[in-house]
C-alpha cells in the first residue's frame, strides 16, 4: 500500500501475512480491519475489549466498492468514500466500453507478478473482473485451477496470451520485465509487441 508522506512516522504493526500484536496494543487502536479471520486478534480484544475488529473483503471488484463504502461508515467518513466511488464509477464504466477485436473475439490477456517465477490470478480474483470488465478473456482460467499462485513459462506458452500485463514491485526492474516476456516468441503477445509492464509507482 502507498502510505501518505504525513503518516510515515507512524509504527508498522504488520505485514501481509502476520501482525505484531505488541506493537499493535501499543497503538491504542480502535478499530482494526482485516482480510482474514477476526479471530486472529482475540488476544487483542481480550485485553482491551472497546476495540472494533472487522473483517473486509478484497477478493473481486464488488468487494473493493463496497469495502470503500464500509470503511467510510467505520471511520464515520462516509462523504470521503463517496467522492471516492464517484471517481471509480465513471472509471469503470469506461472499461465497459472496451470493443473486442475485430472478428469480435476477446483478447486473451496474461496478467503476471514477476518475471521468472511468477504468479498470475485466475478466477473468482478482482484481475480476473478486470480483464473481463474491459472486454478480454483471464487466460490465468485456463492455467491454475484456484484462484491465485505461481505458475511458469511452459503453461503461460501453452495459454497463448495475446496481451502480457506484468506487474514489478521495483520500478527499475520494468525494462528487464518487459524485455523477458518480449523474448518468448512462441506467444502472440511477445511477437506482437503487446507486453505492458506496470511498477509499483504506477499500480
């Protein structure tokens, strides 16, 4: 997450995968929101029980609208989401208009995070409405069977993807990430000329 320059001082009390709940308490938090299950912090809430712990969902597209609606009420910022959903709504509804190609198939679009050992979305996934949103065809489907995970070259060459999105955390690695997936010739993307890299700083 992009955190305000304003708020940089203030402590890290987790990662993606655990939470520090020393440093936690010493925040004196009143609300803790969470992607997974808000029993991970019954030692929280026992300890101070006026902490509000809520689970928020940010699997697929819906999910983030109405998290964004649900975090608002929470905070009690309701207009702050508003103004917020009033820029995404008409970004959407661009997507929307997105034509297929020209015999009227949809591309068949690869989005990747990384480059060697990657990892792709397949169903059920906020990639997976997106891609689809915008008129392509997830051919993340068609290579995992659950809806996220690594993967390699040998199934995204048998995917055929006519469109690589790939995504690079460190924004110096973009020419190489785009360079790589340009390399694979056997795919319509890399032939074509149709491997987007996205960093970080531009996600």
């Amino acid at each position: 997450c992009d955190i305000p320059p304003r708020l940089a001082y203030l402590p890290q009390v987790a990662d993606a995968f655990d939470v520090d709940a020393v440093q936690l308490l010493r925040t004196s938090p009143d609300l803790v929101l969470t992607q997974t299950s808000p029993a991970k912090f019954e030692a929280l809430t026992t300890i101070d029980p006026y902490v509000s712990v809520e689970q928020i969902s940010l699997e697929r597209l819906d999910d983030m609208l109405a998290a964004i609606t649900r975090i608002g009420e929470l905070t009690g910022k309701p207009e702050a989401a508003e103004t917020l959903l009033a820029t995404l709504t008409p970004a959407i509804a661009e997507l929307q208009k997105t034509d297929p190609y020209a015999d009227g198939t949809p591309p068949r679009v690869l989005f990747v995070n990384g480059t060697t050992s990657p990892s792709t979305m397949g169903r059920e996934t906020f990639i997976d409405d997106l891609i689809t949103l915008a008129g392509g065809y997830n051919v993340g489907r068609d290579i995992l069977s659950q809806p996220w995970g690594q993967t390699h070259i040998d199934p995204i060459i048998k995917a055929q993807p006519d469109v690589i999105i790939c995504y690079v955390e460190n924004p110096a690695d973009a020419d190489w990430a785009r360079g790589y997936w340009s390399r694979w010739k056997a795919m319509p993307a890399s032939r074509e000329g149709r491997v987007f890299v996205v960093p970080e700083a531009g996600w």
